[in-house]
DNA sequence: CTTCAAAAACTGGTCAGACCAGTGGTCTCC
DNA sequence: GGAGACCACTGGTCTGACCAGTTTTTGAAG
C-alpha cells in the first residue's frame, strides 16, 4: 500500500480515537513530513485524502484543523455512501426529488387502494393540523402529513426508502415549504396540492392520489430549481447535523 | 480556491454527469496534467481528495479508474436498518417488488432520454451477452443488463437506491432467473421482454421503455408469488453472506 | 513463421528543493 | 499609541528527477 494512504489511515485513526480533538489543530505539512521521515508531497496527498472524506479542513495561510463532525452523534449510523455526492453538487438534489416524485406517487397510490380506518383517521388528523398555518412549524406539519400517507401504504420498504432520501434531503437544504411558502401564492398553490392529494387518499382514488402526489414534487422541485436560477441561495450545505437530526426525529 | 479542488470538483462533476463512465478508465495523470495546464503535484492531489471520498480508484502501473458508485464497499451486512425487516417476512420480498417495479420503470424512462453513445454501447453488450444463454452465469449477466440500463439515467441517486433494493434482495431470496429460467416457456417470456425493454432504451423512446420496464418486474414479482403459492420453497434467508457479496461485485 | 523472454514505454509513487501566496506577529518610525 | 514595513510562519504550486509496478513492443531463438 502506498505511504501517502498508510498516513492517512493513521491520522485518521488517530482522530477517530480522540487523540486529536475536533477544531484542533494539525501539525504543519513541514513538521509531519520531518517527523515522519517523507516527502512533503507525501503528507500533502495524504491530508487531501482525509479532506475528500471531511475528516479535516485546511485553510491556506493557518494550517489544517480537525473537522468538527461530532464524534459519538452518529447514532443511526448516517455516513451514508451517498452523502458524499451532495458536498458541493445541488444538482443532486433534483435526482433526489426525481426519484422521490416517483416514489411518493407510488406511495399516494397504494395508501388510496389500502389505507385502514386507522390510516385515514390518521391522515385526516395530519391533513387538518396543516390546515393551521403555523409557519414555523410548517416543516415537520408537511413531513407528518407525507409520512402518514406514505405509512398507509402498507409497504415498509417504501416507507424506509423515503424516509431515507427525505433525511438526505434535510441535509443539504431547508424543507421545501421553509423555502417556498413566504411566497404567498406558493403557499396557496401547495395547500391546494394537500388538499387534492388528501381527498384522493381518503375518497379511494389511487390514480388521482398518484398524479396528485407526483404533480406536488414535481412542483416543488421546480419551484426550487427557479429559486436557485434566480440567484437565490437555496443549498446550504454543511447543514448542522444535530439540527438535521432533530427534526428527523420529530417528524417521525 | 486551491487548483486541485476545482479539479477534483470539475472531475467529480463530470463523473456524476456521466461523461466518464463507472470502471472507466480515466487520462493519466501526466496527461492531465498537461491538458490542464498545471503541474502533476496538483492533479495527484486533487485524484486523491477523489479518492478519498470513493469517487474513483487507482492502481499503481495501471491508472485510475472511477468507482462504479455502487459498490460492495458498502457492507450492506450490519447496518442497513431495513434489513431486519426480512426476518420471518418474505411478504417484504414483494413489498420490495413493488418499489422496484416503479423505480426500474423510470430508470428505463430516464435511460431512454439520456443515454449517451456510450451507455448504448454498454448496454447493448451486457445485452449481446446476455442472449448467449449461459444458464449458470445468467443471473449476473442479468443483473447486468439491467445495471447498464440504471446507470444510463445518469441519475446517482437512483442508481443508488436501486442497487440497494437489489442486493437486499439477494439476501432473502435467488435472483429471479435462477428460480424462473429453469421453466422453459418463463425463460423466453424474459427474454423477449428483455429485447423490448432494450429496443425501446436504444431505440430513445421513454414510455415504451419504462412501460417493459414495469412490466418486466412486475412478471417476475408475480411468478414468484405463484411459484410460492404453487409450494415452492422460494424464500431461502439467512442467505450466505459472503456469498451474495461476491455476486454483487460480478455483476458490476 | 511462431514462441517467448528481454527491453522499452507506459502507469502511479516518492523525493528534493525552490518559489508563490495568504496569515499573523513584531518592531520600528512617525 | 497607531500605522506600516518586515519577517516568520502556514499552505499552494512548480519542476525534474528517480523508483516501482504493468503493458506493449521487439527481436532473437527455435
């Protein structure tokens, strides 16, 4: 194995295992390639490798620093193979929401052809407290609202699968209604969406549940692919984790 | 910014975008370095951010290649926390069906749009290859096929969330021809919807392309639920692990 | 002509030393 | 005391050389 990778792996143990603080500071390229009796060169591809993965940040001028992910937080095991792909790529987000266009149709259609007493109820109950608009909370409302007609889809495979892409959402970009809804006749048009798509649900309508599902997502990404058209800075990457997290939960 | 991270981005992007193709080689670096008017130092440290994030692979005296975002790098063993659903629930077995049955159906609508010269040639092999019908190597060649197909939408996130699905799949129960092929007339019922399939991907028709697609799997998600029902013992989990790994990676 | 091993021409991996470019402290000089 | 020059850091880039695997070419032996 190459020198450049062995280092690597040893600074990283070395973080991982709390020998080297989150913030703290690297030694100099100069001072490691000394004390470890290599190239420059050496270390310098090494400290690029650990920053592809973004266990450390380098800035030019100060030195290299421990990035502070949190060390113990991944509780649910979350560095997905695909989180990397997001790190600088919005374009990636319209993937997301393509595929999810898709499946939250799917999931639209099977809860109209299944849903339960209890799932109605359910969705009823979300549909309405929607209905109050409170702006702030209006995140996790629309989350509750989508999972409890994903959940009456019967199918635990779509209901992991996009829960999963929801949280990868969470990640690199504010909840589609926080970036939309200021925009009062957005917001119109989305209450509009619920409405169709809810009555599609409960009436029975698996097509029209379908079409009503995917004209949503279909709408917001749109909706956020003008936005950042026109300049506005819709991703925000290196979300906080915690916060992402947070909400995560909540919603469920 | 540093030249090797605009490298490394604009090589990512332009991975992620499909101009270079998984397994693909990619120039090496003196000659990039050279196109891109910068000296070698920069380009290895930009392919090693790369590859630190598995983004692409390099052999020494061969090259580097990129990674076929989809590999067995992820020990989908422990921590997939879907995986548990599997036990004592073959029902999920369908449920996974389901899903597949939507997203293969837009992976071939997407691949129909945007496959490049390229995705056709590739697929138009694991195509070829697939009709000189070696029964025992079929399964792989099938998931080739059908590989080639997802990687053609040039949509990461699919390509992602597919293979997962499949190689859950690959834990609970025999890939589909293994179980289907053996009944002569199932196997040119698939292998005719296989040529539609294909025709219509190469052929740049999107609808047709998802429309084989969807009825594709939704061929074989039924003949499995009649072969089960029929007494078969279909389901087989706890399946060998190392076993399904190594089937997986063939079929990239 | 074919065969096969040596040699050449690739590939990435490492090294050395130089210089450029930001950062921050010190130490004048007003 | 404050402003600016200076200097000693830091990382960023360049050059050109050599080592170490891999593949291709070549040329002599059979």
């Amino acid at each position: 194995m190459a020198i450049s990778q062995e280092i690597s792996y040893r600074l990283e143990r070395l973080i991982l295992d709390g020998g080297l603080a989150p913030e703290q500071k690297i030694p100099s390229e100069r001072q490691l390639a000394t004390r470890l009796g290599v190239s420059r060169a050496v270390i310098r591809e090494a400290l690029h490798e650990l920053q592809g993965r973004g266990v450390i940040e380098t800035r030019h001028g100060k030195g290299s620093f421990v990035a502070s992910m949190v060390p113990g937080a991944n509780e649910l095991g979350e560095q997905s193979p695909l989180m990397h792909l997001f790190e600088g790529h919005p374009r990636t987000l319209f993937d997301l929401l393509e595929v999810r266009e898709q499946l939250e149709g799917q999931a639209a259609y099977l809860a109209a052809q299944r849903a339960t007493r209890l799932d109605r109820h359910r969705i009823t109950k979300a549909f309405r407290a929607l209905e109050d608009t409170d702006p702030l909370s209006n995140a996790r409302l629309d989350h509750g609202f989508h999972l409890a007609i994903v959940e009456a889809s019967h199918n635990p495979v779509l209901v992991h699968v996009l829960n999963s892409l929801k949280n990868m959402m969470l990640l690199t970009v504010q909840a589609s209604v926080a970036n939309l809804n200021p925009r009062e006749e957005m917001r119109k048009k989305i209450v509009r969406q619920h409405r169709q798509l809810y009555e599609a649900v409960i009436a029975g309508k698996p097509a029209s549940a379908q079409k009503a599902a995917t004209a949503h997502v279909r709408f917001v990404s749109e909706a956020m692919r003008d936005m950042e058209k026109d300049g506005g800075t819709l991703i925000r990457l290196p979300v906080n984790q915690e916060a992402a997290n947070e909400y995560s939960r909540a919603g469920t």
